[in-house]
C-alpha cells in the first residue's frame, strides 16, 4: 500500500470507528474532572480530598460526545424538515365547561 492510497483510506476508516463508538456509548468521561463529577483537591498533609462540585458535567461526570451532538442535531434537522405541519385543532361551538 502506498503512502497516498494509505491517506486516502485512514480517514474514512477512523471516521467510521468514531461513528460505531458513538453510537456504541454516546457518554464519555467529563474531561475537566476526568469522570469524578468534582475537582480532587488535597489537604495540608497530602491527602486526597473531595473539592468543588463540577460545573461542566454538573456533577454527573458523563458528557455527551461532539459526534453523538452532531448525529443528534443532523437527526432533529432531518425531522424537522419532514415532519408534516401541524394544524390546529378543530374549534369546538361548545364551551369546555360543559
């Protein structure tokens, strides 16, 4: 295999690896508390210890993955465009009290 036909195949193969890992788990570790859901921090002797809450990951430690937010927002684009418009209801002559 040469080095342009090596080029040319990568890309499309790591985009499809990326794709499965998405879809596979759409949740990767926060990267600011690296999946704790709060900043370790360390007392005067050294020890580990629980800080502040995470503001990123509002404490959950999970965020969503940019390609899992792309697939969701082409998904909804998609869905807005083909949706049939909605129509209001049929006005009743009767009051809703009755």
């Amino acid at each position: 295999m040469t080095p342009l036909e090596a080029a040319i195949a990568i890309p499309p193969i790591v985009t499809v690896c990326y794709g499965l890992l998405c879809a596979g788990s759409p949740l990767g570790n926060c990267r600011k508390c690296r999946g704790f859901g709060f900043a370790m921090k360390t007392d005067r002797k050294g020890r580990p210890k629980r800080g502040k809450h995470c503001r990123r990951c509002d404490g959950h430690g999970k965020r969503i993955r940019i390609g899992r937010r792309l697939f969701n927002a082409a998904r909804r684009t998609w869905h807005d465009a083909t949706a049939e418009p909605r129509t209001p209801a049929a006005r009743k002559d009767t009051p809703p009290w009755r």
